[in-house]
C-alpha cells in the first residue's frame, strides 16, 4: 500500500501551512462586511421613531396686499431730486426729496443746492418752533381769561410776554434766512425751489403699483382684484385722482399704519376649514416665511377670502400687490408619525404599527389629532417608539 507525503515545498504543503491563517482572515473578512453592512443601514435609512413635529396644512393662493398709503406729489413743475432711499423708514416732516424749475436749475450749481437745502432746514425749524409758541400763547391766554387781578395773573402776563419776545426774535431770524438765499442764490429763489418733506411718518417707496388709491370695497368684485387689471402705471409713474386734477408726476408714497392687510381668495374645497379670529399663520414668498394673524372673512357672489394682518412690514411685501402667494393656514404640535405606520378599521379604530426588541410587530390603539398627506399627530404614545412602515394600508 502506497503512502502519500505532503512535500513542504508543494503547493498543498504551501496552503496546510497557511490553513489557520487564512481561516482567520476569512472570519474576520466576514465579520466586517456585516458590520460595514450595518453601519450603511443604519445611517443611510435609520429606523424612524415616534418623534414631536409639526403637521401643516397649505395652499397656494391668489393674494392682494392693501396698505395705507399716502401718494406724494411736487409742488412746482420740475426737477425733481430724491433726497432719501426709497425702502427707508422716514419720520414726520423729513425731506424726501427736492423739486428746482428748469430755467432756475440753469442757474444754480451744486453748491447752490446744498445751500438753498441748508436754508429750507432751518426754516423749517423755526415754523415747527413757531407753531410750538403759538400753542404756549392760545393756552396762556386761555389762563388770562380766567385770572382775575392779583399776582397769578402778573406771572402769566409776564410768561406770556417772553413767549411774544422768542417768537418775534425766531421770525426776525426766519427773514434774514430768506434774505440769504436771496443775495447768495437769487431773489425770487423761493418761488423756484421747493423740499417735499413727509407728511407722515412711514416707509417711502419711490415707485407706485396702480393700487394706491384701492380699499377694502374693492373685495366685492372679485374680477376687479384678480384678473390682472392691477398693472404697473404707464412709464410717467402718474395717477389721476380728484386731489390732482394737475400734471405733476408723483416722486412716490408712503406706506403708513403698523399693519399691512393681506386677502387671500380662498379655492371651493377649502372654504370649510376658514381659521379661527387671531390664529396665527404664515405666507411663503420667494422662499421666505412672513407670520401672519387671521383677522376674519369677507366675500361677494361667488369668492370667499380670508383677511390676514402682517406686521413685518418687509421688504418683499411692500413691493407686492398682486401675487400667487404659499399660505400655511393650519399647523399642529404634537407626537408625529408618518401616514404609512397608521392602520384605521371600524373595528379597531386608529392603530399605530410598532417594532418590539425581536424585530416583531405589534399595534398600538392611538388617537389622530390631525393629518396631511403625508404626516399625523397622534395621542396615547410617547416619544422614541421604533415604527413599522412595511404593509400597512389605510
């Protein structure tokens, strides 16, 4: 009988010397691919848990914003100079801009300008000033009449009179102003320039939409809002109305108030679901969220909307009018699960489909508090419960 040797220079006798080596290196070689595997599952489709969220409800929407909103006209037919950023918040009486005649800016440069400006700002100074001791004087007066003789009414006298004596020497200082102007500019200067100062305080926008002169009435007529006859105004930027019956351009408008009003005309198949007086919500434009609060309803023949306050008074509200805006009318906080973990019979009710520490099934009675197409709030679950998304039906 013949006896076969394993020769240690051999092939075979090459793997019988590395046969526990490669074992091991198999072993190992499997036992990190299980765990790459793992990991890869894990973080790339981990297991979704009861977790606290937020479910919306939205809709896009025909939107027209009203303001209020003062347009400002020159008084003089001319050159008209911008003195403040339109978007900027201004105050009562600030300039806003400047207005000098053709044949008089020929005949004055920039310096001119500045001066005629430095001039304008301290007259103007002096009559709100004036105006203040006009008041003091009526209301002194007032006191005078019900004074009898005696000391009283010495004092008042005497008050009143140095109240007579500043107005007197801020209108001797208002004529050598006007004087000025008159010997380093021209003689009839007043008559030929003019600062346009606010007449309110609010945010000034140098251009006008069509939509200035619109109120709250124009919502019974649904065509009037939405069919697009809110066009920008012919390239003079001039609107028409019975307080200018002139030609003069307006330089603009402020938007005055602390809320904008924003209508939203609202489609058939939501009406049910109108909001409840003060809940707040949210308009999605150009990618930003504005907050909102419902303010109430109003409706013609054939179209409700909703009324909602802004304010925010941002930038990419007050330049809209007419626009199709993302309005998240409904939110709800609570336990949120995808739609996919519920399971609803008439039998059982609303059951929430759960994994145990075995990787087995098991349904949870639950309450839907509210829901969308894709998410639900739900009660009578806490968070962090791992969830069964496979094969459940609604």
């Amino acid at each position: 009988m013949k006896k076969y040797v394993i020769r240690p220079n051999s092939i075979a006798g090459y793997v019988t010397r590395l046969g526990p080596k490669l074992l091991w290196a198999l072993l190992i070689l499997i036992l990190s691919f299980q765990v790459f595997s793992f990991a890869v599952g894990y973080f790339l489709n981990p297991p979704q848990v009861t977790e606290w969220g937020e479910v919306e409800h939205g809709q896009w929407m025909n939107t027209y914003v009203f303001r209020d909103e003062i347009v400002v006209y020159p008084g003089l037919s001319g050159d008209t100079r911008l003195l403040t950023e339109t978007g900027s918040r201004v105050r009562m009486g600030e300039p806003l801009a400047e207005t000098i005649t053709p044949t008089f800016a020929e005949q004055v440069d920039e310096e001119g300008r500045k001066t005629l400006r430095v001039i304008d700002r301290r007259l103007y100074a002096i009559e709100k000033e004036c105006a203040q001791l006009d008041k003091d004087i009526d209301y002194h007066n007032g006191q005078l009449s019900k004074l009898g003789p005696g000391v009283a009414r010495d004092a008042v006298c005497k008050t009143l009179e140095q109240i007579k004596e500043k107005k007197q020497k801020l209108i001797s200082a208002k004529e050598e102003m006007i004087q000025e102007g008159r010997m380093k500019i021209a003689p009839q200067w007043q008559e030929h320039y003019q600062v346009i100062r606010a007449e309110a305080p609010g945010i000034f926008l140098a251009q006008l939409d069509g939509g200035e002169f619109t109120g709250l009435e124009a919502l019974q007529d649904d065509e009037k809002l939405f069919s697009g006859k809110f066009q920008r105004l012919e390239a003079d930027g001039f609107v028409k109305t019975p307080d200018n019956p002139g030609t003069d351009k307006p330089i603009g408008k402020i938007i005055t108030g602390a809320k904008l009003t924003l209508v939203f005309q609202v489609p058939k198949e939501i009406e049910p679901l109108t909001p409840e007086t003060g809940k707040s919500a949210r308009v999605i434009l150009e990618n930003k969220e504005f907050p909102l609060t419902f303010m109430g309803t109003s409706f013609n023949q054939s179209t409700l909307f909703w009324l909602y306050e802004d304010e925010t008074f941002s930038p990419e509200l007050l330049k809209k009018r007419v626009f199709k805006g993302y309005l998240i009318y409904k939110s709800t906080s609570g336990i949120r699960v995808p739609l996919s973990a519920l399971s609803y019979t008439e039998k059982d009710g609303w059951r929430l489909m759960t994994v145990t520490g075995r990787k087995e099934k098991a349904s949870v009675p639950v309450t839907v508090v509210d829901q969308n197409k894709d998410w639900a709030i739900i009660e009578g679950v806490t968070e962090g419960i791992p969830l069964s998304t496979r094969g459940v039906g609604l």
